[in-house]
C-alpha cells in the first residue's frame, strides 16, 4: 500500500514537472519569434526608405526603431547622418523630449559643418518649446508666466543659438516667433516677481527686477509696468531722483498708460 501511494505521488510529480518543462519550452519558441531579426537582408536604402514610410504613415516608435537599426548596421553608409537626423525627429514626434534632446545634442557634436545642422538646433528649441507648452497650459486656462520659466528660458536659448549660427536658415523665421511669444511669457514671469516683492515691501530688490525687465526685455507689453513699479519703489525708498527719471521714462514712452495714471 505503502508503495502504491509512493508510485502515485512520483507520478503525480513526474507530471508537474513535464507541464513546467513543456511551457518553458513553449515561451523559449514564442521568444526566439518575437527576437526575429525584421532586417535581416534589408540594404541600407532599404531600411531608410522603410523608415520614413513609417515617419509618413505617423508610426513613429517604428520609425525610430527603423532610424536606430540603420545607425547600427550600416554606421559608415551614406545614410548615416540620414538616419541620425531622422531619428531626433522620430523621438520629437513620438513624445520622447529626452531621447530628442540627446540625439540632437550628439548630431550637433559629431556633426557640427553638416548642410542639415540646423535643423539638430531648431529641434532643440521645439523640444524644449513644447515641453514648456504643454497640454494643460494649452487648453486650460492657466497663467504660463506663473510656471517655472526654465524650459521657455532653454527654448529661448536654443532658438537665438539658430538664428546666431545660421542666420539665412530656412527654420529662422518660425525660430523668430516662437522667440517672441517665450520672450513675453519670460517678461510675464518677471514682472510678478517685482509684484511679489512689492506686496512684500522689499522695494529695493523689486526696483532692481523692474529696472531689469526695462533693460532686457524691451518692446514686451510689461514695460508700462515694469516703469510704475520702479517710479513706486523708489518713492517707497526715499530715492526721489531715480523714481522722477522712471516717471519722466513712463510719461514720454506711454504717455495713455493706466500705468501712468496709477502712479500720478
């Protein structure tokens, strides 16, 4: 009896182990599918061209993948830097700022007397403009001067790195707007740090800020501001000259303001 039950439970083992050994065996096959070389025989033209069917069709994740096995396999082709640049834009596209961010970083720095060199530094500012515009400051109604302003700082620097390099570049116009919105966005930003200071009565360091603004972001519909804010703080301070100079600044440049009047 007692061997009986002994046979019983060995076979009854004997099974389990067969089941795990067959569905081990079944994952292995499954993997080694799933691991099948899709470029096997494909020529570098071939993969390229693959490539950018996938950038025209949107499947960007494929297209990277497309961009990065390319890279790999045929590092020294004529469509090397081809596949370097297409693959910063697969990575822009696919929503992956910090794959883009270095991809164009390593064009720029393997790359630097290429014809298409630009378009690695104009990326570079989209990337970071995007990621200072997000989906919540663009469809809700946010305050963006009130975010941390170092991704539009970034996004700013990039595209003034464009415009400095390349100035005859075909991406320099569009680098030029964007320009404009992040330099107000940045002077929104600056003006509250002087209310900030000014509601705190730290009116030295909020004269300091406006007069700031005044210098380096000239032509931003902050100015009229920035002026009363430094005509209030001298006052506050006792410094009756420079805040008569600010005032004199403020009636000559905005002579309508309700800046003006507030200060008056």
């Amino acid at each position: 009896m007692v061997m009986v039950l002994l046979l019983n439970n060995l076979s009854k083992n004997q099974f389990r182990i067969g089941m795990v050994l067959t569905l081990l065996a079944v994952l292995l096959v499954t993997g080694c599918k799933g691991d099948k070389d899709i470029y096997k025989g494909m020529s570098a033209s071939e993969i390229y061209a693959q490539a950018e069917q996938n950038v025209a069709k949107e499947k960007y994740s494929q297209a990277a993948k497309d961009f990065e096995a390319l890279e790999a396999r045929y590092p020294y082709s004529e469509y090397s830097d081809k596949a370097q640049l297409g693959l910063i834009n697969a990575y822009y596209k696919h929503n992956e700022p910090a794959l883009a961010m270095s991809a164009a970083d390593r064009f720029i720095r393997m790359n630097p007397r290429h014809p298409q060199v630009d378009y690695a530094y104009y990326l570079k500012g989209l990337v970071k403009f995007d990621e200072n515009y997000t989906f919540a400051f663009r469809y809700l109604p946010l305050d963006k001067s009130a975010r941390d302003p170092s991704t539009a700082q970034e996004s700013f620097d990039a595209f003034k790195e464009l415009i400095d390099r390349f100035p005859n570049s075909q991406y320099v116009p569009d680098a030029r707007k964007r320009m404009v919105f992040l330099r107000n966005q940045l002077a929104h930003h600056e003006i509250q740090v002087v209310d900030y200071y000014m509601k705190r009565g730290a009116y030295l360091s909020a004269a300091n800020r406006a007069n700031y603004i005044v210098k380096h972001f000239e032509n931003t519909d902050v100015i009229p501001r920035a002026l009363a804010a430094m005509v209030q703080a001298y006052r506050k301070l006792g410094m009756q000259e420079l805040a008569d100079d600010a005032l004199k600044t403020l009636q000559r440049n905005f002579p309508e303001s309700a800046e003006l009047k507030s200060v008056n």
